[in-house]
C-alpha cells in the first residue's frame, strides 16, 4: 500500500501497488509506471504533484474495514503508557468493535485475546487482523462477562463497551494483582455506575479518572492558532482501576 | 519493588522489598513480615491500612532517579500510537534527558539509540536503565546533529532538545522514507523556527502539529467533576514531520 | 421577534410578528392567529409541537446582517467582566466588523464610539445597529490609527483588527491611565509582534493574555458528555494591556 | 485606592491613597509622597520600580472581604453575555456568597435582589457592597426558595447554590417568558437533578450547558506557551433554561 498525498489539496489518497494498475483519484490520474519502485513523488495527468509513500502502520489504519466506532491513538496510547506494560504483555479486551484496539496492542505487546459478543462485527475484526497481518491476536466470539473465568495472567483488561460493570461484577481473579482494568466510556453516567461498584468492593482500587484531549495547531509564517473545525472532539473517558 | 497506598491518605509509597527491613513513613510504620510474601494489604503500627501491590513499569518510573525533566505518559503514548511503529521498529532519540522517552519506547519497540550531548546526564539515563532492567538501548554520549549520519534504517526520530533544527539542517538518509520526525517543544516560537526550516526543504512533509491535555475527573456518589489544582498543565507541542 | 423552538428537531426559528404573517418552514406552517398575543406553544398544520418565546437581545444577535465574523458572547462577555469597566464607561473600539461587538458593549455601557475602515462594513453596523435600536454608538468611517487622538477619557480601547499594532504605535493619551487596551486576535504571530512593542515602550503594561474556551455539555437520564461537533471551536487570543 | 505593580517580581499590592500613609511591602517601602497626585511610577527605599495605577473594578474586587467562594470573572462574563439582557434589566440572585456575582451583575444592570440564606456571608456581603460603593442591589437574608413568589418581572434568575432544585420546583412565575434561569454548579451531578426535574415540567426549556475555560498564555520574545500551573482549573458548569 502507497499514500500518495496531493501538494496542492493535502487530500491523502491510498494505492494498493500490489494490483500493479493506473492510479485514479478525482484530481487526475497517475500511470502504474510514474508509481513503482522508490518514488517520492509523482505527477498525474493533470499537472498536480503528490507525494509518494509506503503506507505505515497507522497510514493502514486509514482503510480498516469499518464497523462499530474506532478508538483514538490519542486513547490507545496513553493506556499503554499508562497501564505500566511491555511487549512481554498479555492483554484481555472486550468488546472488539473493529479490531482497531486489539490490533494497536497486538503491534507492542505479545499476545491479546479479544472477545465480541457480535458475529458481524467478528466478521470485521478477522478482515482487519489480515489485513493488517498481525498473528497474536486469539478472536473469540463470546461474552466476555461469561469467560472471564477462562482468562488468567492477563496484564492489561481493556473493556470498550456499554456495560462494562457486566464485566467488573466477576472476580476477575485471572486479572494479576496490581495490573490495571482499563474502561473506556464515553459518558459520565457510565462512570458512575462504575465507581459505585467499585464502593461495594475490597478487590477494585479506582486510581485514576481521565480524558485525553487533542488539539491540533497550524503553524506557518504569519499564522500560529488551533485548527478550526479539526479541533477537539470528545471521545471518551478513561477509567483505571487496580486488582488488589 | 512493592507500591502501598494508604487507603486514609491516599499518597503512594515505595518499598524495596530486597532490602527486607520494615517500612517507615510519616504514617507509621510496618513490619517486614507484613509485607514479605503476595499480600493485598497491610496495616501500620499506627493502625492505618495500606493497598499493596507489586510495582509496575509506570509505578517504577515514579522512582526514576531525577535529572531533566521527564516527558509525561500523555505525549509518549501518543508519538508510539501514532507514528506507525511497532515492536520491530528501531528508534533514534536525542536528547535522552532522564532517559525516561528512551526507557518508555524500548519497553515497545525493538532497539533504541540514544543521544544526550551532556555527561551527567548520560550518567542519570544509564542508571534509569539499569533500575529499569532494558537491554535494548543504546547511549551515546554525543551530539546527534554530528552523528545523525551514523545511522540507518531509523524507524522513528524523537528529538526532544530546544533547538531540533540543529538536527533538521542535515539530510537525514538514515530515517525511512515516509518515516516520521518528532520534535518534542514546549513553545510556538520552536515550531515556527520548525515550519520555516522545512518549507524550504523538498524532502520533508509536515503532517501534523498537535497537543496532548489530559483532564484528571473525580467522580464519586455525589460528585462528578474536574480534578481541582491536578488539572491540565502544558507540557509541550508535536510535530510530526515524515522523510520523503 | 419571536423565537419558535421545535420540540422534535431542536431547530430554532426566527418569526417577525409586526409582520402579521403564516409562519413557514420545512417543519409545516403556523397560521398567524397561533401566534398572535401571548401564546406560549404553537402547532403547525403538520402536528409538530413548538416552543414559542419573545426574542431577548441574544437571540435577536443569531438574525444580525452577516459581514464580516462576529465575535462570540464567550469572548465579549469575559472582555466585559476583566477590563474593570461598568455601566458609566465609554468604550471606543475598532474595527467595527459586523457591529456585534459595539452593540454588546453599548447594551452594558454609556457610549461606544466604532471606527471601521470600510464603507461597505459600515453599512452592515448601520443596519444592525437599527435592528437592535441602540442609540449610544457613534460610528466613524475611518481609521482609528489616525483618528485615535481625537478621542478622550477612554475607559476600554477595543482592538479586534488584523494589525493591532497600527493603533498601538500611537501615545494613546486618550487612554486613561491604568485602563485597558484589549486586542483580539486570532494567531499567536499577532501577539509576537503586539508584545515586541510593548517591549519597546514604557507606557504600557501587559497583564494578561488569554483564550477563552467553551465546551458544550449533554446531560439526560443516562447520558453526560461533552457534544459531539458542537465541541471547542478556536476563535481568538485576548491580550489585556493596560495604559500607564 | 492604588494598584503597585512591582516591576521586578510582577507582584500586584493594593495602596490605600485616602489613609495618607506610607507604604510597606515585602520588597521595600515607598514614601506617601512619593504616591500622591497622578504619579505613574513610584520607587521604593530598596530601589526597587514600581508601575502605579488606580485600582479599577477589576482590581479592587481582589480585596474583597472573602467568605464562599467568588464566581470568577469568565463565568459572570458569559453569563452576561449569553443570556440576552441589557442594562436595563432586573436580576434576582441566591445564594448571595461573598456578593461578588451581585456587584458584578449591578455594575451593569438595572437592579439586583440578591438572596442568601446565612446571615455571617450577608455580613460579608454587606461589607463588599459598601466597599464597591454599589447602590442597587437589595440584600435579603433569606431562602430564595420560599421568597421566589414574591418577586416578578425578572429578567434573569442566577443561582449559585448547593441545590438549585429547591428554586426549580417553584413555579417561578416571577420569571419572564422567554428569560433565562441559570444554574452554577460545579458537578454533573448536580446537573442531573436539574434535568431529572425539568424533563418532568413543561415551563422549562434547556438551551444549554456549558463549562466555560480560560487558558492563559506567556508569549515573549522567544517564548510562546500556556503558562505552566496557573492554567485551567475548573470552577462550574452553567446551565441555561428559559421559562416557557
């Protein structure tokens, strides 16, 4: 896969050089042959120039086969600096959605198990794990509030869904002690019935609330101020919570 | 290494555990019978009780030994989620500061190399290292500016030091193409320096330049607001730049 | 003016009762009888319920002839409360833009004198200085850098201009001692250049400089979050001076 | 009453000018005649400058007599701005606080009726009124919530106080159609009791909820940053109903 990004709209376009065809994009066309090998950059039909490059991990992301609303690098990330893992890790996620979560973890960790309790969005989260070519993922079509049991040594419980307290009313003994329980809820409300939960336990130490926010700059000669309209847009809070 | 939260308090305490010698604060103190072996809590001769877990990576940053300012779990989460690597990348990073960037990022990835101009510093980050237990960085005590042609088939560059232009005026040959370039800044007035230096300059593309803030929440029965005084503080910009 | 607010879609719409007409819009028609005297709901021929309300002085500003952008109450509002000023100050401001900014101020304070460069501009203020029937501006086709010495006894100077600094070169003895000069402006290069000025001149003191955020908050039954799109949008930095 | 900026350390005092006396700080002392008439700078015994204004609005409210805590500057600000009233306008307020929103809003408008049920903060209000040399606010040691029939034609209803329901559940026919009542709460929380109560009431429309931030900025030569820890903290979310 090659991004080619447009000079003069800044449009990123994705080609698939495997297919070895012209390249066709509502700003001209580019010939297979101006797109082989190591270029930098090429010129269509139309005179316009686009940067030419291989497409990275998160270029990839790009073009995820989409389903259910995908997590934020800004989110994925700072649970894994967060969360106080490594790549010897084994992470525990519900709900897949997409895969986008477990693939992100997949890239830095060793092993992740992702349950979903929905078949068609099961379906979406193989396509992505292949194309992405990630091999250490195990996909189950389950309930995870049902096979919590099953787990065990899990560094990281990662739970992006409506209910997560389903979840949290287990034991989670196979959670290892003072490894963290991550939930990513999009509302206060969720928040709170998680944290009246946790009031009711010995086994739960809440340590910590947050939001992670993005602002984007445009910086340039004479101009120096947040983005307009790409700006900030919520997404989620972030929930840690400590097995005792 | 063993972390103890008082649970009336809620400061967070570090205990070697190596040393096996009882634990003293100015909340009492406790036995080191009370605190051998896999218990969950422990309580004080002052009668107070305390959560007690093994240590993890992010509890053990918090024992770094301290030189530079560290960068924050916010920042580092996000350059790892959205530069496109993954644990077979190697990574350049100067200056190593604390060493806290280089330790993060070789607890994901595959190899770092380190540059930090300053010997007491250098001094600092191999201790870090060396608590931290990573085998995968290397330090140079050295001037990247002047070195960056030592290097090869780089993954990501992470230049957190005041003037990253100093690196940015070479070629660059070593970085990937389509590879990012971060800089790590703390004011506008670098990244315009930043912005002047590539728009003279064919071979580097600037995709992004954004923030990360991180909102601390407190949400209890009764109570669901923002963290008083623990709230947002900057730290610094990302530019995200990519090799052409 | 009334306010009609539909109870299925939330949209907001604007009716002129001095008119006497049906009401239309792609929600139905109100015949003018529902609308008359002091009815509280109103329902169109297509059975949607909606919310009728007298205009205030906020809703009548979402109907102001549109020229060029117009400042937000949040920026205004915060102007209003930090600049030390009350219902006997005369403000002077430039430039005038759409009129949206002297208007707000002229409805809190004695007198407002408006400099806009633009006969064009001009015409717009005019008509929306009418529309709100406000009668203590008085509007000046010109340009303040050269007519900021005719004005005394200023208790706010109001700056929202590309080039603040045009008015800023000058004495300013018009200015009241301690007073505050408020430039609004919307690049952090704007202010590079307004505080190398100050730097240069010892009758002025810079106290503060700022940027207002709003977020905009959901809260139902089971939901609470901050909107989706609806969220932060940058629009200007204040700079606060003050006169010495 | 003077302000004295200390040109070294920024520090901001506060000069009694109608005492006659010398003045003493931490940084030196400075004769009384040295501040007499309309002086602009001043030195003290220590040679240190200092910058000499007279105390505005906005500065004298820094020496209010403190009891609750004071509404900041950013929310008084939007509140005056977004809720469509004029100087004209009549307000009623509770809980009175340290009487910082009433002197605030009757610096602007018409009159204020001011509520607070403790008779030690109506003292403290009393005090700040007399201070601010404020003529149009009427002061009541009382529960607004018992006392709300009595009052009409009210332009905007501002409460400040732990539990705004109590006000809510009235009828609050005193409010004109169409007016605001907005609600100062620092928690969700507290906020999802007032939606609770008004989706049960069809006098009550929510426009808007909203939190209002201010992030304040150093930009100097070569600098250009948020301040580090004089950032955002929060203070309360607004929440916007008019009366049906």
């Amino acid at each position: 896969m090659k991004v080619l990004i447009s000079k003069k709209t800044g449009i990123y376009y994705y080609y698939n050089d495997k297919l070895k065809q012209d390249f066709h994009c509502k700003e001209g066309f580019i010939k297979k042959e101006d797109l082989s090998g190591d270029v930098s950059t090429a010129k269509s039909n139309t005179n316009r120039e686009f940067i030419v490059f291989n497409a990275n991990k998160y270029d990839l992301t790009k073009k995820y086969k989409r389903g259910p609303q995908i997590i934020t690098p800004k989110d994925l990330g700072y649970v894994l600096a967060r969360a106080g893992i490594n790549k010897n890790s084994f992470i525990v996620e519900a709900g897949g959605g997409s895969g986008a979560a477990s693939i992100f973890f997949a890239s830095f960790v060793k092993k992740v198990h992702t349950y979903e309790i929905k078949s068609d969005h099961c379906n979406i989260i193989k396509k992505n794990i292949e194309y992405m070519n990630i091999d250490n993922i195990e996909l189950f079509n389950a309930d995870l509030s049902e096979k919590i049991d099953d787990e065990s040594n899990i560094d990281l419980l990662f739970l992006d869904m409506p209910e997560p307290c389903c979840v949290l009313e287990n034991k989670l003994e196979g959670v290892k002690k003072g490894a963290y329980i991550v939930c990513y809820v999009p509302s206060i409300s969720q928040i709170q019935e998680i944290t009246k939960l946790i009031s009711q336990r010995n086994d739960y130490y809440l340590e910590e609330i947050s939001e992670v926010i993005l602002r984007h700059w445009r910086v340039w000669e004479k101009v120096a101020r947040p983005e307009h309209r790409k700006d900030i847009d919520h997404t989620a809070f972030l929930v840690f919570i400590r097995k005792v």
